[in-house]
C-alpha cells in the first residue's frame, strides 16, 4: 500500500495527462500505467492499464528479431545506473486493428524499478516521405516523354523525328525515315487552321496521315521557323476529338429527343432569355397554344421571387453550384422544384433549369411531418424522465468519486468558503494544516475559519500585496493565483504556498470561492541558490563576450596600421573589407556584454549598426541615405554572426558599385518574421538589402567562385540552412530567409 501512496506522488494523473505523447509507466515489459493520450492512440478503454498488458504480448506491438536483439542489448539487459535513453522506430496496431508506424523512446524513470516509455505516431511522416519521392519520380517521367510528335524539317526533308512520331507513323527506327521527304511519310493537307497567338506558330494546319499499319490519323499541324531556316513540325493527334465531335452531333439530336419526351420540365436560358422550351415546361406555366420562348424567365414568376430567379442564373452561368430548392406558383397553387446547371446552346454558354411537380409529394409529406411530430414528442418525454434519473444517479456517484480525490490528495491543500473566511469544506490536510496539533474531535467551522482569517491578517504586511483583497476578487468572480508567504522577512522558517482561488457558481446565490494550495517552500529555496549560480554565470559570460571584443578591436587596429604600409589599392580595399567583416563580429559581442541577456541579441539595432558603420567607413562621393524597415526580433549568437557578415557583404557591395557617378542614393535594409503555412510550428525569418542604383552586371551568377564576397555569402547562408534570391529592376534587391522554431527562446 505505501508503495502504491509512493507512485501516486511521483506520477500523479494529472501530470502523465499533460504529456502531449503517448506515456507508459514500466514495470521490466509490464505496463504498469498509462495516460490519456496512449489510450487514444491505441484506441484502448480509460481503464487499460488493468488488463495486464505487456510490450511483447497482446499484440499492440509488432516486434521483429532483429527490433527484439536491440532493445535486449540497448535497454533491457544493459547496466540501469549506466544506460542512456534509446529510441527505436517499430510497428504498432490499434484495437480496431489498423497498423501505423510509430517511435519508442525508453528513459529512466526516478522510481526505482520502474521506466518510462514515450510513444510518438510518425506514420504520417512516412507518408508524406513516401508521398514526396512518388511525386518526384512522376515528375521524372513527365520530362521524359513527349506528349507530341515533332519533325525536324529543312527544304521538304526530314531531319530528326521524336519517339512519339515514330509510335505514330508505324516504325520502329528513325532511320527509317530521316532522309526521306516529306511528301513520302503520307501526308496530307485537309484545311488550315488559325495558329495560336504568341505561340510562334506561322502555319497551322488539319492534316490526314496514312501510317504504315494502313490506319488513318487526323492531326493538328503547327510549323515553327527555327534560325537555321529549318522548320520544326509539331503533331497532335486529333483522331479522338474528330470522332468526339462526330459522336456529339449525333449525340445532340438525341438529346433534343429525349428532352421533348422528358416528364420534368426543361428550360433553356441565355442572358435570362428563353430559348428553347420542352412542352412539359409549357404546359406549367400556360394553358393555351401560346409559348413562352423568347420571354424572360424571371417574369414568369411572383415578384418576390424574381430577384432569387435571376440571382440562380446568374450564379449557375458563372459556374458557380446552385442548390435545388423549391417554390409555389400563386395563380395555380403548383409547387415546383427548380435545379440549375451550366450548358452549351449554339455554341454559348447558357443555363438549363429543370422543372419538377412536387404539389402531391409536399402534400404527403406535411401530413407524414404532423404524425412524426407526435410521435417524437412522445419518445422525447420519455427519454427526459430517464435522462434525469440517470443524471441524478451519475451526480451521486461524481461526487462520491471526487470527494474520494480530495481526501486522498497528500501534496495539496483544499478548501472552500464564503465571505468572511467563513470555511464550508475541507480535506483533512486543510484542517492539519490550520490547526495543527488537534485532538481527536474534528475542529467546528467557527473554529476553521476563525484560524484562516487570523493568518490572512498575520501575512498582510509579509507579501508586499493585499492578500484580503485577492480573495475579495475571487469571491467577485475573478480567479486569482499568487505565491502566499506565510511568516515575516525576519523568521528563517517562512512556509511559501501556490495558491489557486476559483469562484464556485452556486445555485443559492452566495459567492463562494475554491482554494488550492501546493507547499512551495523547498522550490523557493532552490530557486534562490539557482538564480544566484546564474547571475555568477551571466557575469562570467559578460566578461568573456568583452574580451572577446577588445581582441577583435586590437585586430581591427593591427590591420588600420597595416594599411598604412601598403601601396597596392587592391590590398588596402581587401584590408578594408576584412576590417568590416570583423567589426561586424565585434558589434555582436559588443552588444552581448552590454545586454544583461548574454545568450541573444536585438536584431534590428545590430542590422542598424553594422550599415550605418559600413556606410560611414566607405570614401564615397555619393550621398547614401540608410532606410530601415526593421522588425523587433531576437537572435541567439550562431544566428546573429552569420547574418551580420552576409548584411555587411550586401551593403558593402552597394557601396562600391550600386551608386557610381551619382550623388545620391538609397539603402533600404529590411528584417521580417513570417509563419509560413506548411510548417505552423516554425517561422521564417527574412533579412533584404535593396538599393536604387544600377543593378546587377547581366549574367550574374550566385555561383560564381572568383569573389571572396560570394563565396562568403554562399557559404553562410547554407551554415543557416537558408535560402538566397537576387533581383535587379530599378536597383538590386538581396534577400536571405531561414526557418527556426517559434519556441526558441523560450525558457
């Protein structure tokens, strides 16, 4: 039994609930627990944890030899104080039988004996592996085969000829009829045809082909001049479409058969215009030898319907889908359903409304409505007496269970009261708690809430807030949570407390309020000694990032000297941009020693800071004005050094060659942080540098390797795993982006 007191402590419910993966407690192969989210994986009952389940039987897990040796080597047989976490990939099934890829992580639990396993559904990662690979290899395909036929064709012979014209003409090799002219591949013109504009198509041609298998092929013949003034041949065959419009025209006359003896009525409508009409439409809507072709279909109908007539129409000729509802004729009290979809009426686009008579089914229908009625009121009055008895049965055992949680709870503190501290409930830890020490007879609530006030008023002064005041609020409405200190500054054993106050919704109309309490004090304790390790720590790291600093300032100046001694104007323009470079890398530190936070920095003002130095340290005649289009982001440092050094190349490059012979020009330097839409968890970070000079030299290549510059770009951009983009329209515009979690910083 203490044993079991002992589990419940270190793996509460509540806790292994809150893990969003499957959580199994272990016993050696024995589950022994497990939470919420592994029974919904799997698929199981809430109380699977006592049908004795095992990670090599009951089949919930599909374990090969070879998955069994490694967990037996790895985990199983290997030294428990040694032996480190370990994650395996195998096939699971859930209850209804459905198999789906998963992977087990194995860790140390803190309860002797006992281990933890963590289960984590990746079949849908599989899937989308798999899905991305098919879709690849499709793509492959697709480039390799021509959907055409094309000749190459100079003065009337062939030149070279696809596999498809091949397939077409009947042979197997194209030697067989490179060479030839073209007059002997049995071709013939049958009539032109309207090449497609911007195509660079200048004849276009129908054309019939005798191939050598003696069948005939009806073919769409396009010419296109290359400059060697040989003419390349593109075929399509239109043998199918040929038969198609064949089919269609005898496929017309019979639907205008079967339209004139349909049983609903059809409706032709063009701009709102009838123009054609069976004879069973006629007859709704007129009795005599009269027609209603050529009207407009909305007048037809009651005023009050005609704006929802036209709007049908209008929505069905764009294509737009129109459900089917209903409506009555006034004058002849006819009740019709109207269904609409788009069609083909002498070659426009227009809309077919078909008309059914529903006057004797709606009749039916309302009185088969009326007794259905009755009935269900009866089977509803039954169903509420039975809902509320077992309603009233479930309320008594809810309440018996969860008085059972409350009592049974040792790390927490629970109670209820009302105005004035006046308590109405508690578990027997709240009643140990304010009267410790107490005899055997239970303490009155007079003497319970007497006590809680008292020690309300006693820790007024040692909070630095109105503890009275927070639970006045509670009792308000407004849930309060603080961290209650029991005790003075001066006493060594102050008792800290968590407190959660809830307000209760009671019938009577009385503010109520719930309160939960978790003993904090050894946290505190520990939380003190932590924060002053990592003030010592934050110091330590200050003063590393300075020194780092000073040195890269030293090297700065070594390399200013250097200049000095130097003739060669390409050797001082390269010791210049070294010395950008590493001032770019000492402004990182810089700023890292000076922020209390010594792990990230602000990136627009480091962005800011390195092209204002680069534009400043630049002997240039232009005026350049810096614009910033800078969002509030932090960066941590293996992020921060790589983009500074990438934003330095990109504005000293416009510096040299985006402003010659001008007076003035612009420098824009923009940071943005996008959610993109296939990865919710991660965020997309943008840097752009764009400029108004003269843009890039025509056949720019990223992939050049002749400038340290882009190479260093290169190379630093695929360090943050990023992407790069150059454009040049009225100016140049370089743009990195990179993904990292949305998480990263938390703490």
């Amino acid at each position: 039994m203490e044993q079991e007191h002992n589990n419940e402590k270190l793996w509460p419910n509540g806790w292994m609930d809150a893990i969003p993966s499957a959580l199994f407690l272990l016993k050696g192969s024995r589950v022994e627990r497990v939470n919420e989210r592994a029974c919904f994986l799997f698929g199981w009952p809430s109380d699977v944890s006592n049908r004795s389940l095992d990670l090599f039987k009951n089949e919930w897990l599909v374990w090969r030899e070879e998955d069994r040796v490694y967990y037996d080597l790895k985990w199983a047989k290997a030294d428990c104080a040694s032996r480190k976490s370990v994650r395996m990939e195998l096939e699971a099934q859930r209850s209804e039988g459905m198999r789906f890829q998963v992977e087990l992580r194995f860790s140390n639990s803190p309860t002797p004996g006992m281990d933890i396993l963590q289960i984590v559904d990746i079949s849908e990662q599989r899937f989308r592996q798999q899905a991305l690979q098919d879709r690849e290899a499709h793509y492959r395909r697709l480039n390799d085969i021509a959907q055409e036929a094309i000749v190459l064709v100079k003065d009337g012979v062939v030149l070279d000829v696809n596999s498809r014209f091949l397939v077409m003409l009947g042979v197997d090799h194209p030697e067989e009829v490179i060479g030839d002219k073209v007059e002997q591949l049995g071709l013939r013109r049958v009539g032109n045809l309207e090449p497609i504009e911007g195509s660079g198509v200048f004849d276009r041609g129908d054309w019939v082909l005798q191939n050598k298998n003696g069948d005939g092929l009806h073919l769409d013949i396009g010419k296109g001049r290359l400059e060697d003034d040989s003419e390349v041949w593109m075929m399509y065959d239109i043998s199918d479409r040929k038969r198609i419009e064949f089919d269609l025209i005898q496929e017309r006359e019979r639907f205008r058969l079967l339209v004139q003896s349909s049983p609903n009525g059809i409706v032709i409508l063009v701009d709102d215009l009838v123009r054609y009409v069976n004879p069973v439409a006629e007859n709704l809507f007129l009795d005599g030898p009269n027609t209603i072709e050529g009207s407009r279909f909305s007048a037809l109908f009651p005023e009050e319907l005609r704006d929802r007539i036209s709007a049908s129409s209008t929505h069905a000729r764009q294509g737009q889908n129109v459900e089917e509802w209903e409506l009555e004729l006034p004058e002849s009290g006819k009740r019709l359903t109207l269904k609409w979809r788009l069609t083909i009426f002498d070659g426009q686009p227009a809309v077919q409304v078909n008309l059914s008579d529903v006057t004797d089914r709606h009749s039916l229908m309302q009185e088969r409505i009326r007794a259905e009625v009755a009935e269900e009121a009866n089977q509803l009055l039954t169903q509420q007496i039975e809902q509320r008895i077992a309603a009233e049965a479930a309320l008594r055992s809810a309440t018996a269970r969860m008085r059972s949680i409350v009592e049974s709870g040792e790390d927490f503190i629970i109670w209820t009261a009302q105005m004035g501290f006046d308590v109405t409930s508690g578990n027997r830890n709240f009643m140990n708690w304010l009267v410790p020490n107490q005899k055997k007879e239970e303490p009155t609530p007079l003497q319970l809430s007497g006590c809680l006030a008292q020690m309300v008023k006693d820790s007024q002064n040692g909070n630095g807030f109105d503890v009275e005041d927070r639970f006045n609020r509670a009792l308000g409405g407004a849930p309060q949570r603080f961290e209650w200190c029991l005790g003075t500054a001066e006493q060594k054993n102050r008792r800290w407390l968590q407190l959660f106050l809830n307000p209760i919704e009671s019938s009577e109309g009385y503010p109520e309020i719930s309160a939960i309490a978790y003993d904090i004090t050894d946290r505190k304790r520990i939380d003190r000694a932590i924060r002053g390790a990592l003030k010592e720590k934050e110091i330590l790291l200050q003063e590393v990032h300075h020194r780092v600093k000073n040195n890269l300032q030293i090297i700065n100046s070594i390399l200013n000297l250097q200049k000095k001694f130097v003739e060669d104007e390409n050797a001082i323009t390269g010791l210049e941009e070294i010395q950008n470079r590493v001032s770019t890398m000492s402004i990182i530190h810089e700023t890292l020693y000076q922020n209390t936070d010594v792990s990230s920095i602000g990136f627009s003002s480091y962005l800011t800071r390195i092209a204002g130095n680069i534009i400043q340290s630049y002997r240039s005649e232009t005026v350049v004005e810096l614009i910033t289009e800078l969002e509030d982001i932090q960066a941590p440092l293996d992020q921060a050094i790589p983009c500074g050094l990438i934003l330095n190349e990109w504005v000293s490059n416009a510096m040299k060659y985006a402003f010659e012979g001008r007076k003035s020009g612009v420098i824009t330097v923009a940071l943005r942080r996008k959610e993109p839409e296939a990865f919710p968890e991660e965020e997309e970070i943008q840097i752009e540098v764009r400029d108004d000079g003269v843009g890039l030299p025509e056949g720019f290549d990223w992939s050049g390797r002749d400038s340290l510059g882009l190479y260093l770009v290169q190379a630093l951009s695929e360090q943050l795993d990023g992407e790069l983009l150059a454009e040049s329209d009225e100016g140049t515009r370089f743009l990195v982006s990179f993904r990292r979690p949305k998480n990263l910083f938390d703490s």
